[in-house]
C-alpha cells in the first residue's frame, strides 16, 4: 500500500477553499483516501502525467512525483471536454518540476 502526501499549489488551495462546505468535505475526504488507496476514488488520467480527480461536478488536476500528489487546479465541469489551457497549466507546472 503506497503513502502519498499531498501539496496543493495556489491555485487548487483557492478552488478547494471555495467550494461549499459540503461539497468540501467530500473533496477533502477522497484527498484523504488518495493518500493510501487509489482503488476507490474516482480519478481519470487527461494526457500523462495529468489526472483530474473528480468528486461531482468538481474537477481538480493533479500529478504524483516520486510519493507527492501535487494539486495544480481546480475548476467546476461544464462540458465534455476538460478545458485545454487547464490541461497545459498543470503540464506547465508538472515540467518546471523536473
């Protein structure tokens, strides 16, 4: 069983702390479960290494490096598609980790 922790950029720390408290709690609850099981948390690779958690209609990007999950973004789903330029911000933030 793996043990990540977890670090949240700027960007993620003001989307998660701007969801409602509910919906927060729910967010907050499937971060703490990505931290030793994958298995159940419902997460979907974009374009590797980027993966979006998804909890409702909540949609906040990630990468693993080494054992850190790192929370790049965050927005609220709208449409199929996950916007391009959220994409290519975590890619950015991903290669400047390098």
């Amino acid at each position: 069983m793996n043990k990540f922790s977890v670090k949240f950029f700027g960007e993620a720390r003001s989307f998660f702390e701007q969801i409602p408290r509910d919906d927060r709690a729910k967010v907050s609850a499937s971060i703490k479960m990505m931290e030793t099981d994958f298995d159940n948390v419902y997460t979907k690779l974009l374009k590797s290494p980027i993966r979006e958690l998804i909890v409702k209609k909540y949609r906040i990007l990630f990468f693993i490096k080494k054992d850190v999950i790192y929370f790049v973004s965050g927005f609220i789903k709208k449409t199929q598609k996950t916007p391009l330029q959220e994409i290519q911000r975590a890619e950015n933030v991903y290669k400047m980790m390098k």
